[in-house]
C-alpha cells in the first residue's frame, strides 16, 4: 500500500512519536508532518475539549491539503487542580510550548501537595478526518502520579515529572518503545490504527485485530 497521511503537529518529538506508531504498523504509509506541506493559518484550540481539539485540527489539516490527517490533542490532568491544566497543558505558563516554565509552575501550584494526593493522568484524543467526510476521535489515559522533581531527559512536556502507576521511574525514564507501548498517546494511536488501515485499504486491520 501508498498512501499519504498528514499528522497535524510542528511538535518534533511528538511527530517522531507517532511517525514511529503509524509508520510501523501501517506498512506503506508516508506519514507527513506540517512541515511536510504548504503553510496554512492553524485555527486557534477553540474547544472545550481535547476530543474536540484533535478534530478542529484534523478538519483544518484536510480542508487546506486535502490530505486524510491525523491530529491529536493531549495533555495532563491533575486531580489535586480539578483536572487542570488538561487543555491548557502546552500553555500553562501563558507561553505555549514552553516545558521548563511549564513544569516549573505545575511544581510549584503543587508544593505543598502530600505525595498521596498527586494523581493525575495523562490524556489523549486522537482524531482522523478524511477528505471523504470520515471522522473518528478515540481518547486514552495513562494514569500516574506527578513527584516533585524532574528525572530523565527522554519525552518532552511533563514527562520529566510524571511516574506512571505501576513503575518507579517517569515518563521521561523510558525508552521511546517502551513509551509507545504504554503512554496516552499510544494507545489512543494503537486504537486508531485498525480505522487508519480501513480508511486507506491497508492491510493492518485484519492484521490488529487477529492479534
């Protein structure tokens, strides 16, 4: 199979993330970045919701390339902050994309937080819009807890500082395989990949689902 599909992110290390996700289990596939194509004014995150986000972003991607695009909108949530920043993760400091200010403030509004009250999970929507008029949106969450300090130098955004449940090391501890198999994004993209394959007449779907 060849086909084209466009992931709607400047984000080098996410593209890198889910290049590796697509790219593996859909054979065939050129997965293109928004580096990839033509410039076009990017809508501003208008939703109330990272569903709604992934498929703003994945509509915009068809409407100006005419490309099936793939768009994803993720980011963490906090219980001891009634869910926040959620949304607003990429621009919790007021500068969007910046991870050091970012995680600078989230350890700080989280000070005097008890270790037994930092859950949080991290979540993810994954939206695919075709130019035909398909639309679907799946979403995932990785549960964890956030510790007081920042180990490792894998990932981006709070991964330094996110232990997911069940191991002892952050996000940022693990190896890019090991991430994809367990993160937010990896399901939401594992779970996406059978419609994926189906959408443009891949083989993967019999192939997913038989496992």
């Amino acid at each position: 199979m060849s086909a084209r599909l466009l992931l709607a992110t400047r984000n080098a290390g996410k593209l890198a993330e889910l290049r590796r996700l697509l790219e593996s289990a859909v054979p065939g596939v050129e997965v293109l970045g928004l580096g990839d194509v033509e410039e076009y004014p990017e809508a501003p995150e208008t939703g109330a919701t990272f569903a709604e986000n992934a498929l703003l972003k994945a509509r915009e991607a068809v409407r100006y390339t005419g490309l099936p695009a793939v768009a994803d909108d993720s980011g963490l949530s906090v219980d001891a902050l009634n869910g926040m920043p959620g949304i607003l993760s990429a621009r919790w400091s007021g500068r969007h994309g910046d991870d050091d200010a970012n995680t600078a403030l989230l350890l700080g509004q989280l000070a005097d937080v008890p270790e037994d009250r930092r859950g949080a999970a991290f979540v993810c929507a994954a939206a695919l819009v075709t130019p035909e008029g398909v639309e679907r949106v799946l979403e995932r969450e990785w549960r964890g807890r956030v510790i007081g300090e920042k180990r490792g130098t894998n990932g981006f955004g709070y991964d330094p500082v996110f232990v997911p449940e069940g191991l002892e090391v952050t996000s940022a501890q693990l190896s890019p395989g090991e991430k994809d198999a367990r993160s937010h994004r990896g399901q939401a993209f594992a779970a996406l990949v059978p419609v994926i394959a189906e959408v443009l007449g891949g083989p993967a779907a019999g192939q997913r689902s038989a496992q």
